[in-house]
C-alpha cells in the first residue's frame, strides 16, 4: 500500500489509461470536422470524451489520497490539474455538447472554440504531470 505500492500503481496504470481514452478521440475530430459530421463528433466527445474525464478525476484524487500524503489537493499541480480538468468538464457541456443534433452556424463555432481549448487542455494537462511543477 502507499505511494508506488501495487494499488497505487494499479490506480496509476488506471489513470493513465484513462487519460488515452480521455483525448485519443481528439485525433479524429479534424477529419470529422472536414467531413462535415459535427454531431458525430459531439456524440463521440460526450460519450467517450466527457465520462472519461469524469474517471480520469476520481483515479487521480484516488492517487493523491493513496500517495501516503505526498501528493496534496494544495500542490500547484495538482490545484492547476484540477483548474484545467474543471475547463474541460464545462467548455464539453457548454461549447461541445450543443452540436449533439448537428446545429448552425452558431453551435458550430462554439464547437470550434470548444476542441480548441480541449486540446489545449491536453497539452498543459501532460506538462503538469510529467513536470510536476512546484513538486
Ligand atoms: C488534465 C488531464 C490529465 C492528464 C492528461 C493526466 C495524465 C497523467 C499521466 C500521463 C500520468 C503519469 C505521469 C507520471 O507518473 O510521470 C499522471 C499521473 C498522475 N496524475 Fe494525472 N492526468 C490528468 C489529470 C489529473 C488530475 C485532475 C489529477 C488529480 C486530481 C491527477 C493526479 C495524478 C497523480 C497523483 C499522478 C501520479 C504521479 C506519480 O505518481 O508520479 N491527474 N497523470
């Protein structure tokens, strides 16, 4: 048990598969958005996207407690992690999750602005745990 013991791995490993699950689909949603097939990609990003970012919250929390106290809520990147996860939960519900039923020109935009931020948030995500600043 505790930081690197087998559940904390299995809850690492847990995660991390989470986080591929989580923003593998963005790597599709420039073809779909060429093709024209918005609400296909709102769909996958609400069905696959958004439930993992739910786990990929819980599974990370789930490490911060197993960490023995090592790794604290108060630490800038976990605070700043979840920041960052908290934009991605509003901007699908808000900018993404209206193009579910196709839409016009003004749900379309949003969606633009909404993967944007996502993959923007992936990136910074990464930063904050492989760099682990403050740490
Ligand atoms: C925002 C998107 C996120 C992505 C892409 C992500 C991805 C990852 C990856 C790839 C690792 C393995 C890195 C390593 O161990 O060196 C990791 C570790 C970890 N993540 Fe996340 N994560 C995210 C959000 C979160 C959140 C919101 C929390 C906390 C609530 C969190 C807590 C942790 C912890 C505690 C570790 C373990 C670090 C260690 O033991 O070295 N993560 N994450």
């Amino acid at each position: 048990m505790g930081y690197r013991g087998d559940v904390y791995n299995i809850f690492l490993i847990a995660h991390v598969i989470t986080a591929i699950t989580a923003f593998g689909p963005l790597f599709v949603y420039p073809a779909l958005r060429r093709a024209g097939e918005t609400a296909t990609l709102a769909k996958l990003h609400m069905r696959i996207v958004f439930p993992s970012l739910a786990v990929l919250w819980v599974l990370g929390m789930g490490l911060a407690g197993l960490s023995d106290g090592l790794i604290k809520v108060a630490d800038l990147w976990i605070s700043l992690s979840i920041v960052v996860w908290a934009i991605l939960m509003v901007v699908s519900w808000f900018l993404i999750r209206p193009s579910i039923h196709g839409g016009g020109p003004r749900e379309t935009s949003m969606l633009s602005a909404g993967i944007g931020i996502t993959h923007l948030g992936l990136v910074v995500g990464l930063y904050l745990m492989v760099f682990t600043p403050g740490f």
